[in-house]
C-alpha cells in the first residue's frame, strides 16, 4: 500500500509539469470552508480577540487576588509540621521548610512584579533552590535564540518568500509570506535549507552554553550517599557495612541504613499529623460540608465536641502508627542507603560498580566486583548501585512497588493513556478533515474569523491544556521511586503528546497541498492563544483554585480549613513545564522557515512564560529539588527541534519538485547528516555511565582523606603500594596519579617533618 505522501491525485499527476502554479484550487473558496482566504489568514483578528481576553483575565486575576488573598498564601509561609514525606505531590503537599516564613506582606500584585523584576538570581537561588536557575536560565536561552531567529525571519526568510508571486490571490495575504509562494526551480529555495542548518548550529551553540554554564555551578548538597537495589531480603546492616569495608578499605562508610515497606505507616502519620492542632472548644458537625451546614435542626442533632472528636481520632490513628511500626522491620524491599565520608569515595565505589571489563570473559555478563567475606551471602553481583536521591527526593511509599507489578502498571496506565490521547485529538483530526466532506457548507456564508481560525485554535489549546493534567496523574500512578525519575517521565511523555497533538496530526493529510497558507495561520494562531491566553491562564492557575474552593466547602470545621489553607501550596511541576515550552518550541522553529511570521509571536510567548515563571517561582510555589538529569533532558530534547525543521522542509522538497532535485538531495544529506550525529550524541550520553571516565574526581581529593589510613606507619610501603592498586580497577591516568601520590608518601615517612 503506498503511502499518502507518495501517491498522487489523477489530476495532480497530470499538473505535475506546472508545480504548483495551477493550483489555486487549494485556496478556492469553495474549497475550504474552515480555512476559507480570510485577511492575512485571520491572524490579526485572533490576535485582537486572544488580547481582550488576556486583558480581561489579568482583570480577574487582579480582583482574585485581592478577594482571595489567602489562597496559596498561607501555605508559603506556615510552619512545617516536621513531616517531610512524599505528601507534598500536587493537591496535597505539606508546606515546605525550604519557604520563607517571613516574607513581606506585598498587598498589591503591582508591588510583586515590581519586586519580582528586581530581584536576581542569588535571591531566586536562596528561595527556590538551583533547579529554578537552571529552569529561568534554559528559558533565557531559548528566548536568546528566538530573537536572533525573529531577526534572520524576518529580515532574511520573509522578503525571500514574498518575492515569489506563485499565491497572488485576493485576500490571502498571508500566504506571500510562506515558502509555498515560491515558484518551482527557484534557486532561492536553497536558501531555505541553508538558513535550517543555521538554525540547527545556533540552537546547539546556545543549549551547549546553557549547559556549560549549568555544569559549571557547584551543588547545594554533596552526594556522598549509595542507592543499592537488590539486596537479599535478609541482608543486614552489618553485613552490608561489612562488605564495603573489606572490599573499599580505602573508604571510610559512615552509616548504612535499609529501606522497608512502609506505605501504610506514612498515610496513617499523615492522618495523624492533620488532627495535631490546638484551639479553643468548639462544636461541629463531624461530616463533609460540615461547617457550611446552614440547617438548623440538623446542626443541633449532629453538634460534638471539636476537641473531643479529633482527639479521639488522633488515638486511634496513632495507635494505628505505633502497630504499623512495629510491622515494619517484617517487611523489607531489599534496598540501602550506604553513607560514605566524602562524595569521592561514592564515585569510586560507584565507578568500580558500573565500570564494563573490556578483552574478558566477563564482558558480557558483567565485571566481578571488589570480593569480601559477605560477598556470596549478599549476591554482590547482582547488584545496582547509584546515587541516592535527596531525601525530599525520594517517594518512600512507592519502594514497595518493584519488578514486574511496577513493569505492569508503567506498560498499563500508558496504553490508557495513549488511547485517550486519540480521543483528545479527534477535535484536531475533524477540523483538518470536514471540508472533504462538505458539513461546514452551512457556516460557509459567516466567513467569521471567530469560526475559522480563532475557535479551532482555542479549541486545540483547550485540548493540549488539560493534557498536561491527564499525564500527570498517570504519572503518579506509574509510583516511581524519585521525584526527579518521575518528572523525567512526565516531561518525555508531555512532550511527545502534546507534539503528537499540536504539531503532527494537525500536519496530516496535505499531500495534495502541502503546507497551505491557511495550514500556516493555523499554527501562528495557536501560538498566539498559547502566548496570551495560556500565560494570563497560569497566572490565574484555576484548576487549582477550583479544587481549593471545593476543599474549603466539603471541611468539616474551622480548623479543618485552616489546615487546607496551609497545605494548598504545590510544588513547582519542571517536567510538566518543560514539556510544555519543549511543545511550543518545536512548533515554532518547525514552521520558522516555512511561515517566518510565526516566530515573532514565538519570542512573545517564550517572554510572557518566562515572567510568569519567575513570578510563580518566587511567590506562588513551593521550592523543588532534582538531580541534574531532568534539566539535562529538557536540553536533548529541544535539538530535536531544529531536526524536526529540516523534515518539514525535506517533505516540502520532494512534494513540491520531487525526490531527485538538487534541493532535495542536500536537504536530505544534511538530515541524514544531522540525525546521526544526533543519536550517535545520544547513545553515548547513555552509555557513558557504563564508562570509568564518568566518574573521573581528583584522585588526591580521595586520597587526602584516606591518606593517613593508607600511609600509617605500621605498615611498609609495599603493603601500601599493593593494597591502593587492589583497592579498585584504575585507568593510567588514574594510576599515574596514585603513584604520585605514593611517593609524596613515601618522602614523608622517610623524612617526617617537625614542627
């Protein structure tokens, strides 16, 4: 079955000599009916109707937070109750103690953006930690990079395209500006293609400094902490200390610590904590929308004692706890948490464990590790070893979920979501698809912008909206064991849907006109709404406040709001933000050269984000913490946008004048060029965690701490020498500077200083 793309009409075959010079029926009116000639594509009236309503939201927004003052307030700046568990996920987290407890009152929303555009980076870091540098600092990158593309567009790309006279036609103006205005054979065509590898080096030269300069920044905590899976059931604390000990005698294990189910106890200490408050004797009515129960007669039936009642239930549930408690040790997970002196010794442990023997027997199922007398008890080689998450990081509950139950619920929950991801773009596929079957004939004499451009827009930007809430929950349901692998989830899946959604099934089925002027407006529209709508929406955040509304009705008392209030603060979501900007950015520099005009409502939106992020950052949400990895990802993933550019273009080269034209060849070689480099960068960024160069420290780091144990002076200098090159497998260069090091030794026990 040949494929759409290849496969031509009878008519289309027969025009194949006149390119497309003759096809104006691809924007004859009685064509098209939702993407009907409107001015400039209807894209100044979107953006005239997009901007009331941002005005207007930001009027909401105004008059919300001066009525609802509290809302999310009181969270920021309420004491912690010294439970510092996996409670803090969205719509249900507990206040962070990372938040400033004695933040000034700013009782205007003029006074915060004011103080919002004059604080800088040390005080965003001290606030909200290093990832939200890292997350203002990669939008800052971005929003480089789109200016500069704004001024080769628009400079460069767009009067190029207007040269053409190919789609001259009354009132599609908008259709000038777009690639397809160029006539077949067009030696300008190549300029097109040399502009994408541009973009493609400016896009990787920005993210590399982006990254550099991320790399370069020190980290709040040292990660002098082993995260090992599969330990036997009955493994003990001692043995596994023991183990490290003979096989690292080189480094020096502070504490280890095992891991056990302890699901039910943390949801029964959460109960528990939530009826842990103090007030003056009070009667309610113990049951939901209690306390706006406005019947009398049922209020005086079912009055207790609010003191007596959550004492009671305190009891109970702290009974609860301390039985749980004493469960647990019956119930471990096979997992420790090894605590080593100094983070190099962690590196070297963690070298040795990930480290591939290379002109072995043992190349393929794994190098032997560092042999001690527990080594066969504790099943050594079956080890995983990594470093342990922060323990905010960590999702305690969730270490019960292994194996193949894990393997089930990820491959489950995905398969849902992908089938509901279909159902989520079928508003996208039918308004791409109903002019072939004539059923908008009847709105055909409107030729209203508000039908055909504006409503399909916001209808798309309605649907990719509350994806993002779809994902996360099915995110929560995968149970993964760190926040920073669950955001590296939701990020990749946010990511692809939302391109799936927005960027490829709205580019479906064009193989008669490819890249339609109208096709074009479609997607500078959506950018468009996503600017102003979608910031002054996240400004407003409410789905949240909705929730928040529906909490405070269904308390049961005074108390029971107090506590919502304080507990309504979220966490900064980076993964489902990043995914969110990585959507948009594709989107944008997919069709920069193709629709150049896109690109400046690209840098809007790219700039409304960014102030809205910071603004959030500072005074709307609650510290996070994750491993480098997360940000690194959203990185890898925004080069692919540039590649994604090169496709169109490709496609627009073989369909317009075929596989075998020059343009169309360079444009492949340079894609094909591209994507090797690209997954050849990408394989080895997987794969170098396998490599003993990955975890290259300074040997004299180690060695400074561990010096005075090698060196003492009971033992000869052979025994020294012999046991630093049986302590771990090194590289020359690694022992080079052992060697060194052990003759710096050897002086000084030869010649011993004296003060």
């Amino acid at each position: 079955m040949k494929s759409l793309w290849w496969e031509p009409e009878s008519h289309l075959a027969a025009n194949r000599s006149d390119g497309f010079k003759n096809r104006t029926d691809c924007f004859n009116s009685t064509q098209s009916t939702v993407l009907k000639g409107l001015e400039f594509g209807g894209v100044p009236d979107v953006l005239l109707i997009n901007f009331v309503v941002f005005v207007f939201l930001l009027i909401v927004f105004t008059i919300i937070r001066k009525r609802f003052w509290d809302y999310g307030r009181l969270a920021l700046v309420a004491d912690d109750d010294g439970f510092t568990g996996s409670s803090r996920r969205r719509y249900g987290r507990m206040s962070s103690t990372g938040s400033n407890r004695e933040e000034p009152d700013y009782d205007t929303v003029c006074k915060r953006m004011s103080l919002k555009m004059r604080i800088n980076d040390e005080k965003i870091k001290a606030k909200c930690g290093m990832d939200a540098i890292h997350y203002l600092s990669y939008e800052r990158h971005l929003i480089y990079l789109l200016l500069i593309l704004t001024v080769l567009s628009i400079g460069v790309i767009l009067p190029v395209n207007m040269t053409g006279g190919l789609l001259n036609i009354d009132k599609q103006k908008f259709g000038e500006t777009t690639i397809g205005n160029l006539k077949k054979g067009n030696n300008l065509l190549w300029l097109h293609t040399v502009f994408a590898v541009i973009y493609l080096i400016l896009t990787a030269l920005l993210l590399r400094r982006h990254v550099s300069q991320m790399k370069g920044m020190r980290r709040e905590i040292a990660r002098n902490t082993l995260f090992v899976c599969s330990l036997p059931k009955d493994a003990t604390e001692e043995d596994v200390k023991t183990h490290f000990v003979e096989a690292y005698p080189s480094c020096q294990v502070c504490a280890v610590t095992l891991a056990y189910n302890v699901t039910k106890l943390m949801y029964l200490d959460k109960e528990s904590a939530s009826y842990r408050k103090k007030g003056e004797r009070v009667f309610i009515s113990p049951r939901m929308c209690g306390y706006l129960c406005c019947c009398a007669s049922c209020v005086k039936v079912s009055q207790v004692d609010a003191i007596e009642h959550y004492r009671a239930k305190e009891r109970l549930l702290l009974e609860e706890v301390r039985q749980e408690a004493e469960m647990v040790p019956q119930y471990p997970l096979g997992i420790a948490f090894v605590t080593l002196q100094t983070e190099a010794m962690a590196k070297l442990i963690l070298k040795d464990f990930n480290a591939v023997k290379c002109g072995t027997m043992s190349s393929c199922c794994g190098a032997q590790r560092q042999p001690s007398s527990k080594s066969q008890s504790l099943k050594v080689n079956k080890w995983r070893v990594g470093f342990a998450p922060y323990t905010r990081n960590v999702y305690w509950e969730n270490l019960s979920v292994q194996g193949v139950s894990w393997y089930a619920r990820y491959v489950s929950l995905n398969v849902l979501l992908f089938i509901l991801l279909t159902l989520f773009t079928t508003p996208t596929i039918i308004i791409n698809t109903m002019d072939k079957f004539n059923v908008t004939k009847p709105i055909n004499a409107l030729n209203s912008p508000i039908i055909s451009q504006f409503f399909p827009t916001f209808l798309l930007w309605a649907f990719s909206a509350l994806l993002p809430t779809i994902v996360y929950y099915s995110t929560l349901g995968e149970a993964h064991w760190s926040r920073s692998s669950e955001q590296l989830s939701m990020m990749r899946k946010l990511y692809f849907f939302l391109l799936f959604m927005v960027l490829l099934l709205p580019s479906l089925g064009l193989t008669r006109c490819v890249f339609l002027p109208g096709q074009g407006a479609f997607f500078v529209n959506y950018v468009i709404a996503a600017a102003l709508v979608g910031s002054a929406m996240e400004l407003l955040r409410l789905p949240g406040l909705l929730l928040y509304i529906i909490r405070l009705m269904i308390a049961r008392s005074a108390a029971e709001r107090k506590y919502v209030k304080e507990k309504q603060a979220y966490e900064f979501e980076y993964g489902a933000m990043y995914g969110w900007i990585l959507c948009l950015f594709t989107v944008i520099l997919a069709y920069s050269i193709i629709c150049p005009v896109i690109v400046p409502f690209g840098l809007l939106y790219m700039v409304l984000k960014y102030l809205v992020d910071r603004y959030n950052l500072c005074f709307v949400y609650l510290s996070a913490r994750l491993d480098r990895q997360v940000h690194l990802e959203a990185v890898n993933q925004a080069l692919g946008a540039p590649i994604i550019c090169l496709m169109w273009l490709y496609f627009f080269s073989v369909l317009r004048i075929g596989f075998w034209a020059p343009t169309s060849l360079f444009t492949l070689v340079i894609l094909c060029i591209t994507i090797i480099i690209s997954l050849s960068y990408t394989c080895f960024g997987f794969f170098k965690y396998l490599s003993p160069f990955n975890y290259m420290v300074s040997i004299f780091l180690c060695v400074s701490s561990t010096l005075l144990f090698l060196c003492h002076p009971s033992q000869s200098v052979l025994t020294v020498f012999a046991l630093s090159l049986r302590s771990t497998r090194r590289t020359r260069i690694q022992q080079r500077a052992w060697t060194t090091t052990l003759r710096y030794c050897i002086c000084s026990l030869k010649f011993p200083q004296h003060n």
